[in-house]
C-alpha cells in the first residue's frame, strides 16, 4: 500500500444554529486505503464527507486533499472525485445512456471514448443493451444504483466517496462490487466506504473510522480495534463505542406490542 497522504482532515469543526455537529475531527488519509466510515445517525458522516466535497463551507479547520487546501477557491481537485451518495436524483427522462454520457461532458470527457466506456461498463454490471436504451424512469432501485455507481466511476478518479452503495444491488453484484473496490484499492485509490450494514463495512475495510457525536471515537483496522479491548464483531464494538447497548430490549417490547389483542 501507498503512503502518500491522499487527504488531511486538521481540526475541523461544523456547527449548524449553534450546535457543532463536528467537534474537532482530525485523519490523514493515505493512498490505495478503503476506510469504513461508520457512525450512529446525526454522528456528522454525512457533514464530513459534504465539507471534503465542498458542498458545505463556514467550517473552521483545514482540509487538504490532493495536497491542496480546499478554501483555496481552486476546485480542480474535484475532478479527481468520484461521488454516490446516499440519495441522489437521477434525470429520469433520460436513458442511463443518455446519463452517462452528459456525465461525462461534464467532466470534459470526449463523447465517443466515454460512450464506449459507458456501455462496457454497464454491460459487465449486467445492464443489457435494451435496458441501457431505456429511461431510468423505468428502472428497478438496483438498476439505477448501478448507474450511479457507473457515473461516479466513469472519469477514473482517485479518491471514492460511497454512502450506502449497495443499497437495493442483488447479491450477485454486491460480490461484484466488493472485487470491485479491492481492485481499485491496489491500483492505489483511497475509498471512504459509510454504511449501517457492518458486516460488510468490517470486511472490505483495510481501516475502520467510527464517528460519534462528532468525534472520532476509533481508528484502525478491525484486528486492531479487537486488540485494544473491544472484542465481538464490529457490530458489536460498534455498540459498545457508542454506548448504545438496549437494543435487544427495545426488540423485545416492539414484539410485545405487535402481539397485543
């Protein structure tokens, strides 16, 4: 693995009506690393990842990516940024031919390379030609994950944001997905991967990154989390980092209540 610093978090706080929801975060990022990214709901994830991408500014600390300060007002590092967010919107007027390629010219693609590319793409995600022609209207939630995951992959970039991407995928292309990101991994491209599903997060992930209340609560790789004392699966590390412990409680009164006359 690479160890050139990919990008380099100091600092950083994010308030939203006067209340931080980013209490200091501070990582350096290395090359050819897939990070898991993982915290309860409202823990700033999402917020983390919006500053990097510069969807979300008024926050204080520094961010370098790409050796870059990102306040510079110089957005080229973008470029070298692919994206799949949680939820995201889709022109579904549009076939996911149609997408892609608009997609392309957006990064300064040229059009027949990109088409090309596109179709191939799609085709090894299991896409046919009919269905690459037809508008993502149409489309199933796996299908138009597929071609979200194609669009934030069509340019090459170096550094991977992924929220939830196998969200709605059949199991055939979740394992294709994971080989996917290993591959990607050696050729030294750095992923930050965020999921609830932590089976998978502990998995694919060379590095474990929890956030909780807007602090990193634990860094490292899933051997080492165990190693300090937090044994179990990451689920339950996870749980116990968090302090949220009542969940099988809470199970047991939800049933009590489904089963009331």
């Amino acid at each position: 693995m690479k160890n050139a610093p990919v990008l380099v978090v100091e600092d950083l706080y994010k308030s939203y009506d006067g209340m931080y929801v980013l209490n200091g975060v501070n990582l350096k990022v290395s090359s050819g690393e897939i990070i898991g990214y993982i915290g309860p709901n409202g823990a700033g994830k999402s917020t983390t990842v919006k500053v990097m991408l510069g969807l979300t500014e008024d926050y204080t600390g520094r961010i370098t990516i790409f050796n870059q300060d990102i306040a510079s007002g110089d957005v080229a590092y973008k470029r070298r940024i692919g994206y799949v967010p949680e939820t995201a919107e889709l022109y579904d007027s549009l076939t996911a031919f149609e997408y892609l390629r608009f997609v392309g010219q957006l990064y300064g693609l040229q059009e027949d390379p990109v088409t090309s590319k596109a179709k191939k793409l799609l085709e090894l995600f299991g896409l046919d030609e009919d269905v690459l022609h037809s508008r993502i209207s149409s489309y199933s939630k796996g299908m138009r994950q597929k071609v979200l995951i194609v669009s934030s992959l069509l340019h090459n970039p170096d550094l991977l944001f992924f929220d939830e991407p196998i969200s709605g995928l059949d199991a055939n292309s979740v394992m294709i997905f994971k080989e996917i990101l290993s591959a990607l991994a050696s050729q030294g491209k750095t992923i930050f991967y965020s999921s609830h599903i932590m089976d998978v997060v502990e998995k694919i992930s060379h590095r474990i990154i929890l956030l909780n209340e807007g602090r990193i609560v634990a860094d490292g790789s899933f051997e080492a989390l165990q190693a300090k004392g937090q044994q179990g699966s990451l689920e339950e590390i996870f749980n116990q980092l968090t302090g949220f412990d009542r969940h099988r409680d809470i199970a047991q009164d939800f049933v009590a209540v489904v089963q009331e006359v």
